[in-house]
C-alpha cells in the first residue's frame, strides 16, 4: 500500500481485516516493524478518537508519531495552484508538504468540508495536494468526502461480531440517517457505503427522508428507501448517521425526531447491533436506551480504531520500506 486514502487503495480487504483483528489480539507482535522512522499527524480540524487510536497505533508499532495542530498552532495554507498569495494565506502547500517530506517518513492528515461549494469539496484538492507534493506515503484520517479508517474499522467490528454470532451468515446491514442540530458532512456516510459495496458481503440498505441521497458513485449497489421502519426490519446491524443534503448543499431540510432510532423502531429488526462513529448527541440521533443497551456495540467500534490503523500503518511499512 502506497497511500490509504479510500478503499482503492486497498488490494486485499479480508487480508486488512485479518491483520487488524491479528494485532487486537497481539498488539506488540510487530512492534520493532517502525522502529527509527517518524509518523507525522496534521490536523486541520479538531479529532479525538482518530488523533489518540493513530497515535497509540503507530507506537505500537514502534513508529514516533508527531502531532501538529495546523488550525490552532500553524498558519493558513493555500492549496490553490498558481494561486496569487496576497491574501490570508501565507504559505504554498508546493513549499510546506515537501519540508513535512524530509521531516517524516509517513504523512497522516485530516481536513474537513467547508459545506459551502460542493465542487471544491469534492475535488479533494487538500488530500490531493499533501498526495502530490510529500513525497511520502498519506494516510487519511478524514477528508472532505471521505473516512476511510472509520469504515475499515467499521467493517473489523461487523466481522468481528459476526464471528462471534455464528447465526450471521450474509447480514442484513442498515445505515440510517438520523437529526441533528447542525449540518453535517457527508463523508462517514459516504464512505461507509463505499467500503460495504467493495466488500461485498452484506445486504446493503440506506434509508434517509426525501431530498438527503448521497452521491450515487458511493451508494451504487445499496437498495435506497424512505421508508426507515421498512429498512429496518430482519436488519443485523445498524449503522446511525447524520448527513447534510448532498445536491443542494450542505443544507439541513428536516430535522425530523421521529427518525431517532429508539428501541421501539429495533424490535423489527434482527436484535440488530447498533453502531455510531462517534461523538453521537444523545436523545437526539439515538436514544439513552438504545446507545446503552445490550446490542449497543459504539463503545467496541471506537476501540477498533486503534486496530484498523495499525493494520493500515504496518501494511504501508512493509510495503515501502
């Protein structure tokens, strides 16, 4: 693995999965495999589950990671090619990302959506721009559009519970959009859809209210409905999400609370596991007595966090260096 920034660049899913679920089991078994190498972590927005799940991978893994805060301790930097700097930016990412090359061995970077312009958002022009410029191998910890260590660690928790309930054979799996008090990005949604079509070993359903479809090139292969009671119904997982409107966008159309997942709205389902990345608003998206329930498996998917980036982590160190 060169970068890991959406599911295409990985060549063998099962086998990530396999490795992930290998180190929750041994975390140390590789941990001279970085040794004397550093690990880079930039954020350009806030992060506490991918900040502190990346920093205990890569020292598990013998790496040194080394965190920088580039939205509160750094300047603004401009992306744009052929840009004509006289305005708030202060640096060129063409000088900035090739500096960051000689300091590190691997780049891992977060940014955000404006939610402003669908077409800037979209082009992934900051990953794109840290990809071509490094040098080095880079791993999203979240970009505009996507979260591709969210739902490799998504995809550990589904296998890991289906190992561990054998009456699953191909489950029935549901992403349901939920309220929220603000707009949200699209990118969890989107890539969760991405990395559950690749897989390909799931009844795939996303259900939300009119007007909220996601890009159909990260949705192409679920069965879509408006109907959430319909959707839910023989599900074995599901997934809790909130999404701003992708073709008007960035918008909040509804904030309807009768789509809160409950436990009254499960008991058609499957004794379904109910999965959220995480921070989740209570009462809001999914009821006390769902997120503290018997088939709540939230608090298991975070600490999967931890395995599906070292899994990422040791896969690029033994194939680059």
């Amino acid at each position: 693995m060169k970068n890991f920034i959406s599911i295409d660049d990985v060549a063998d899913l099962d086998k990530l999965i396999n490795k992930a679920l290998y180190y929750k089991k041994n975390p140390l078994a590789d941990k001279n495999l970085g040794e004397g190498k550093r690990i880079g972590l930039l954020f350009l927005n806030p992060s506490l589950r991918t900040r502190l799940s990346t920093q205990v991978a890569a020292r598990q893994l013998g790496l040194e990671p080394i965190i920088f805060n580039v939205d509160k301790e750094g300047w603004a930097l401009e992306f744009e090619e052929e840009a004509i700097m006289s305005g708030n930016t202060v640096e060129h990412i063409k000088d900035a990302a090739p500096v960051l090359g000689k300091y590190f061995d691997i780049l891992c970077i977060r940014t955000f959506p404006s939610l402003k312009n669908k077409e800037d958002d979209y082009s992934e022009l900051y990953i794109r721009q840290f990809v071509k410029y490094a040098g080095i191998p880079v791993v999203s910890m979240e970009s505009a559009t996507l979260h591709p260590l969210q739902s490799l660690t998504d995809i550990i928790t589904i296998t890991e519970s289906m190992t561990s309930d054998l009456s699953i054979k191909r489950p029935r799996i549901v992403l349901t959009w939920a309220p929220h008090v603000k707009p949200l990005p699209q990118c969890v949604a989107n890539s969760f859809s991405q990395w559950i079509n690749a897989w390909g070993k799931a009844d795939f359903v996303i259900t939300h209210p009119e007007d909220y479809e996601l890009d159909p090139a990260f949705t192409k292969g679920a069965r879509i409905t408006h109907d959430q009671d319909e959707a839910l119904k023989n599900a074995d997982f599901v997934y809790v999400k909130n999404w701003s409107t992708y073709k008007d966008y960035g918008k909040i159309y509804t904030n309807d609370p009768e789509w809160m997942l409950t436990d009254e709205k499960l008991r058609v389902s499957n004794k379904a596991k109910v999965m959220h990345c995480l921070p989740v608003r209570r009462n809001v998206e999914l009821s006390d007595e769902v997120l503290d329930g018997p088939y709540s498996i939230v608090t298991m998917q975070a600490g999967n966090r931890v395995w599906a980036a070292q899994a990422v982590l040791s896969d690029i160190l033994q194939s680059q260096f």
